[in-house]
C-alpha cells in the first residue's frame, strides 16, 4: 500500500512561538500557507529587548491583518514568561480549541513538504499510544534502505507536530528527580547505551533540573517517562537559522548543519505505514553526525557501529601512512 502525505484532507493548525526577532518572524509568515489556521504567541518584553519585541508585535498584528479574521489568532503576554513558561502558556491557549498542531519557532525555515507531511503523520498516528511527537527535522542527508520513517528517542524541537493528548501526557509528569534514574526507565529497556549518550543526556537534564530555562528537554522528558518516541522522518523537512546574537541558548551552528542540508524536493511516497522500531540504526547514525560517536547499540545498529570501528581502525592507519609519504615528497 502506497501513502502519500499529500494526499490528507485534515489541515493542521500552525503554532508559532516569537519573541524578539521580528525580521525572523516576517521571513517565517511570508512563507506559510495560506490554507489553515495560525497562532502566533508573542512572549512578553523585559527592558533591554522592549523596541524589539514592540517590532515584533506590529509584525504579527499586520499580518493578521492581512488575512481573514478567522484564520489569524494572536496572544501577546504582558510579562515575559521565558522559553519554558512561553511554550507551556502557548500550548495550553491552542489546545483548548484544537486537538493537534504544527509548531514552529520564528527561526524555522522549512521545505513545503512540511505541511502534507505533518498532517499525514498527525492524522495516521493520532491513536498512537508510542508516538508523543512528530520530528520536521532530520539530521541525516543521505541515508541507505527503504524504510522512510523511524521511532526515535529524540524529540527534536526545530519544527515539530504534536497532539492535545501529548500536551495532557505532559502536564500531569511530575519534574524530573534524579536525572541519573532516566536510563533504567521502560524506554531503554533492552537498549545498550553508550558512555557518550549517558553523559551527554545526564549533563543535559541535570541542568534542567537546576532550572534551565529550555521546553524541549522538559519535553523529551516527559516523552521518555511516558515511554514514548518521536516519528522520525529519513528526510529533512526544517532547518533552524536563528544563530546570531540573539538566540537564547544555541549561538553557534551545530556540526551537522555547517555543510548546508539539503531538502528532499522530490513528493514523497511513504510505501507503508511500517514504522522502524526503537531502537534503530536512524539514531545510531544521527548520534553520530551530531556527537562524532554512536549513542546506541542495538539489533540492527551493532552493524553501523562495527563500519564505526573498522573506520577509526583504517583512519589510524593511514592518517600516518600520508602524512610519511608527504614528507618523503618533501
């Protein structure tokens, strides 16, 4: 059975979640399709960023303007609430009228395959008690198989679709404890962690539970304890842009992003509705292009981290070899 995503009827509503970057958001909305409704969540000024957050609400005001009345929501808060508290302020406003949507952040770029993406995945996975999160981006440019979607550990947070059950899943998890206890949870059963991937996650949620002010690990968070995954598409459909000065936390362009990622512009026929299972050689392979080293090794994984071994294996060997040989030439 063949599945194209363009084909769904139901249209998914867009959240966006804006703060003081008008030029980012005015870039985003000239973009966006004009068939579904959008909400635009604009998180209060503190002093310093005033004009620019004024700026940024006479850009989202305009561009209701601009459109039916009906299709264009905004929420401006009077105080600025943070990352955290604007994303949690901006689900619970959406989701008291709607039972999914499609989230962007104004630094989100995106491929038009998106949108029929997102409402496919949204409406065929909506009864999933293991799907808590639909991925828009993939690390992974070029990829081997088939298979053209994967369960994965990984909520990523850079466009992304979600349900009003998810959202309920969420604020009923209570804060994380003991960031040390998140490996023995039923997600990983069975899964063999690396020593990167347990340093990398405890670093990541230890500092969540200082009070970090970041929704997406508060997020993975509550999709690990829930045991459940995020869909993962094999292609890209976003890319983030937002690395200047005025990011909150990221201000330097990951590794797998400095090459340029390249949008599958091709329609995309999903060939069934199988779903590669958790643990799988997707995230092996995306650990890696992210972290330098595999974070998992499982099933069909151990095969990717033996080509792994045999590579540093090779590169010890012949890193020396050419650097001999350039100095005979000398």
């Amino acid at each position: 059975m063949t599945l194209n995503p363009e084909a769904s009827s139901n249209l998914s509503p867009v959240l966006i979640l804006a703060y003081k970057r008008p030029d980012m958001l005015e870039g985003l909305l000239n973009n966006l399709p004009r068939d579904r409704r959008i909400y635009i969540h604009v998180d209060g000024a503190i002093n310093a960023d005033y004009s620019d957050v004024q700026e940024t609400k006479r850009i989202a005001s305009q561009f209701k303007a601009e459109r039916p009345s009906d299709s264009i929501m905004l929420l401006f808060q009077a105080s600025n609430l943070g990352n955290l508290g604007s994303f949690e302020s901006a689900l619970q406003w959406v989701f008291s009228d709607e039972d999914r949507l499609i989230l962007l952040e104004d630094d989100i770029r995106f491929h038009d395959l998106l949108f029929p993406f997102m409402d496919w995945s949204l409406e065929q996975y909506k009864n999933s008690n293991r799907i808590f999160h639909i991925n828009g981006l993939s690390i992974i440019n070029s990829f081997p198989g088939r298979n053209r979607l994967f369960e994965s550990y990984s909520c990523r947070p850079w466009g992304f679709g979600t349900w009003k059950k998810s959202w309920e899943l969420y604020k009923r998890t209570e804060p994380i404890k003991d960031p040390k206890n998140l490996f023995s949870l039923p997600i990983f059963t069975g899964v063999k962690l690396t020593d990167t991937f347990k340093n990398k996650w405890l670093d990541r949620f230890t500092r969540l539970k200082n009070g970090t002010d970041t929704y997406d690990l508060s997020w993975n968070y509550a999709a690990w304890v829930n045991n459940c995954c995020a869909l993962a598409p094999r292609f890209t459909f976003t890319t983030n842009i937002g690395f200047d000065s005025r990011a909150l936390h990221t201000r330097i362009k990951p590794v797998f992003l400095r090459f340029g990622q390249k949008f599958k512009t091709q329609k995309l026929n999903f060939y069934d509705a199988h779903v590669v299972p958790f643990p799988s050689y997707y995230d092996a392979y995306s650990d890696f292009l992210e972290w330098g080293v595999p974070g998992i090794s499982k099933g069909s994984v151990r095969f990717f981290i033996q080509i792994y071994h045999l590579a540093k294996k090779i590169k010890r060997f012949v890193v020396p070899l050419y650097s001999f040989s350039k100095k005979t030439e000398q």
